[in-house]
C-alpha cells in the first residue's frame, strides 16, 4: 500500500455500506462483517471522502468550516484517514 500523505488521494473502499443515525456514521464492511462508528468531525470528512480528495483539500474544508488551526486539523485528518485505510474503509487512489 501507498504511504498516506498530505497530496495523496483518497476515497472511500466500495466495499463499505454506512448510513447516518443521529449525525454519526455506522458502517459495515460488506467482506468481513465489521462495523465501524464514526462520529464528531469524522462524519464531515466522510462525506467529502464520497469523491476522490487529498488531505490537503480535506484540511483547507475542514479549516474553513471549523475553528481549528491548520497544522493541528492536517496532522488530525492524517491520523484520522489512515485508521480508515487500516479499516478498509478507504482506500488511496
């Protein structure tokens, strides 16, 4: 597998089923059954993960939209998307 970094694209895995309840994510891996919840922020990046996007783009979104200093919101969102690669739950493009 690819290194994730800032200028990486990613994208969700199709093998994933995932609905919203209550503004957080619940998702199934179709393959091997696991569930994942996600919530807070996670539910925002997700929904930008429905298209290709790097971190970079998911930072400047999230900077924007959240009051979060851009080091701290990059270094969060890196952290954040590779337990989804390690999940499956995305996947680099």
């Amino acid at each position: 597998m690819l290194p994730l970094t800032a200028d990486r694209r990613v994208v969700r895995s199709p093998d994933l089923i995932a609905t919203e309840m209550d503004g957080d994510i619940v998702m199934m891996h179709v393959s091997s059954g696991q569930y994942f919840g996600i919530s807070g922020v996670g539910p925002r990046i997700w929904a930008l993960l429905e298209r290709p996007m790097t971190v970079e783009q998911m930072t400047n979104t999230i900077v924007s939209e959240y009051r979060v200093d851009e080091q701290t919101c990059r270094g969060d969102i890196l952290i954040f998307v590779q337990a989804l690669l390690d999940q499956g739950a995305a996947q680099i493009i």
